[in-house]
C-alpha cells in the first residue's frame, strides 16, 4: 500500500508541475486538471484504506 501511496503523490506533484509551463492550451489544462482529479481521488481512496487498517 505505500508503494501505491507514493506512486501517486508523484503523478500529483507531476501534474501540478506541468500546471507551471508556460503556453499551455486551454484542453492541455483540462486533461491536467482531469489528471489531477484522479490521482487526488485516488490519494483519497487509499489514504482511507491506511486508515481503517491502522484503526483495527
């Protein structure tokens, strides 16, 4: 589980990194975004899981 914790707290700090280039298009900011939503969605999920695990 800490592997996958970690591997997506690394896409998220790729994808607000790309959020700093410059002349990015309005549909490469939706698909970061997009991106974005998912792996927070993710973080959420697994966060969630650690935490029943370490409440039992």
């Amino acid at each position: 589980m800490h592997n996958e914790l970690d591997d997506e707290c690394q896409k998220c700090i790729k994808w607000t990194n790309q959020l700093e280039l410059d002349n990015l298009t309005e549909e490469q900011i939706d698909e970061i975004f997009g991106e974005l939503a998912v792996s927070v969605a993710l973080l959420n999920t697994q966060s969630q899981i650690v935490k029943e695990k370490i409440e039992d």
